[in-house]
C-alpha cells in the first residue's frame, strides 16, 4: 500500500509541474492571470502598456499546453479548437502560432519584444524574463 501512494505522489507531481509565462526580458509589463488569459484567446491585442502582443503556444499534446490551458485558459483541447474554429471561420482571429518545444519557444521570446509564451518552469533561462507561474 505505501509503495503504491508513493508512486501516486511522484506521478501526481510530474503531472503537474509549473508552467512559467515568459516576456522579452525588455517588456516590464506586469501581467495577472486574467490579463494573461485575454492576450492567449485574442480578447487583448497589446499589452497594458500598449505595445503589441504576439502570443505563442507550444503544441497540441504538449504536457505543458494542457497545463496552461487547464490553469489558466480554463479550457479543455477540444473547448480551444472550437473557440479557435469559430474565430477563424468568422475572420476575427488566428490562433497563436504552435511551436514544438520548449527552447523554441524561450529562442522565440528572447528574439522578439512583443511575444509572450508559456514553458514548463525548469525549462526556464535568463534569456526570457518569468511573469507569471501557475
């Protein structure tokens, strides 16, 4: 029995490391989760301090996508590809563009002042400046 709730624990905290929400490490921008929220589903074009945004995913299946999208979309895959199937079928939007991993997306932010990105904490070097954790 205790071998098994070992097992469960350690499995249990892999499922769920933290995910760090990444910046250019010149954007001084502080951002809460339901700000982080409206630039992921295309309700915010910038920032608050109005420079633009450019949003940028990892890839469906992604341990870390369903993370950020369970912790702080508060939507299910499935519930995202509808949201996104609406806006592009009425032209209001795209979704963000999908990278494969993790050092793509940090390459990315460290490349370009207006994108923001999530990854899994550890993942995480002084390229990129961290704004939020969930």
């Amino acid at each position: 029995m205790k071998k098994w709730l070992l097992a469960l624990s350690l499995f249990s905290s892999a499922a769920w490391a933290d995910i760090a929400v990444i910046v250019h490490p010149s954007n001084n921008d502080v951002l809460n989760k339901p700000t982080i929220s409206r630039l992921f589903l295309n309700k915010a074009k910038t920032f608050p301090s109005g420079s633009p945004v450019t949003p940028l995913t990892l890839s469906e299946g992604n341990a870390s996508t369903d993370e950020f999208n369970g912790k702080v979309l508060n939507k299910t895959s499935a519930q995202l590809t509808a949201f996104w199937a609406k806006l592009v079928f009425t032209g209001k939007g795209q979704p963000p563009k999908a990278l494969a991993s993790d050092s793509d997306a940090i390459a990315a932010v460290a490349n370009d002042p207006s994108a923001i990105a999530y990854v899994d904490a550890s993942a995480v070097d002084d390229s990129v400046r961290v704004v939020a954790t969930f």
